[in-house]
C-alpha cells in the first residue's frame, strides 16, 4: 500500500483529486448499504424476539454445511480478488487476471449455493420469509458488484489497466470486500445464532 501510495504521486494533483474523491465515494456508499444490511439484522432479531426459540417450533434449522463451504469460497474470493489487485499494481498483469477469475469463479458458486438454499428453504412462515429476504438482498448486491468484477476482467484481459490506471478494479474489489463482509454478518445471523 505504501508503493502504492509512492507511485500515486506521480499523478498530477487533479488526477490525485479525482481518485480521492471516487474512494469516498465509494467509502459513503459502504456506509450507506452497511446501514440497510444493519437493519436487515435487527428486524430478523427483532422477529426472533417474538419466539420462544429459533426457529419457531415445528420447524427444522437449515443445514449449515452447504452455505458453511460457500462461505469459506466467498472469503477464498476476496483474498483472491486483493491479490489480484495487488498484482496489477505491480504491473503483473497476469497474476492479476488469473485471481481475478479466480475470485469471479468462488464468487459465482457462492451465487448458486445461495441460489439453491434460497429455493429449497421449507415455506415456513416468517423463518423462511425473513432467510429469503435476507439472502435475495445479498445476492441481488453480490450480483450487480460480481458484474462489475467480470467488466473489469473483460478490460483487464484487453489491456486497459496500467499500476496507477485501475480505478475499475479497485472499486469492484473494496465493493466486493463488502460483499464478503454483509454476508459474513448474515452468516452468522442465519445459520449460527
């Protein structure tokens, strides 16, 4: 990082600017999306509130091995998706673009296990209401910043990225970082406590 902030001194200072001022608007945006993943915990505590125990009675808890695997493939995708962010600002165009794949892989089969926990969860009322909305919202987000990955793959792969020119990828890697931390909350909400 301290190479890193070395070698952005060679930008001029309305270059410097305009990165700066696309981190923080990237930082707000986390802040602000923080605060909806936040509230989506408190209303799935505040519905536990209303058990004896969780889930209700009669219904059964859902596995944990699945989504337990998928889990360690999300957090496997974010160390990927930094070492390849910290490969293309050394110039190391390809480490960068087989972790960065390698990242967009993990990430899409965290996609699909929640996309099969999301539809074979039993109807059971507010149990299974509050587990869909809860995963629909985090995939919907995994989705769109996964996009966001693969058009930086895409750019990457044609050249479009130098050390000090890779805005694209380090906004979709501090994106996806968030990803990886929302569900690490959910996680711990849905399937542990």
């Amino acid at each position: 990082m301290a190479n890193q902030r070395v070698a952005e001194q060679s930008l001029t200072r309305a270059e410097r600017q305009a990165l700066a001022n696309k981190r923080t608007a990237v930082t707000v945006f986390q802040v602000s999306w923080i605060m909806v993943f936040v509230c989506l915990i408190v209303v799935n505590l505040q519905i536990r509130s209303s058990y004896p125990t969780w889930p209700p009675p009669g219904v059964e808890p859902m596995d944990r091995i699945l989504p337990t695997v998928a889990t360690i493939g999300l957090l496997a995708s974010a160390y990927f998706a930094g070492h390849g962010l910290s490969a293309l600002r050394k110039d190391d165009r390809g480490t960068f673009l087989a972790s960065w794949q390698m990242a967009l892989v993990l990430g899409g089969a965290f996609i699909l296990v929640m996309a099969f926990e999301w539809f074979t969860v039993k109807i059971s009322g507010q149990y299974s209401d509050v587990f869909r909305v809860m995963t629909a919202y985090h995939a919907l987000h995994a989705l769109v910043i996964g996009y966001m990955m693969f058009n930086a793959l895409k750019k990457g792969r044609a050249g479009a990225y130098t050390s000090l020119d890779n805005w694209d990828v380090e906004g979709a890697a501090k994106l996806w970082y968030f990803v990886v931390v929302a569900w690490i909350l959910f996680y711990v909400v849905l399937y542990v406590i």
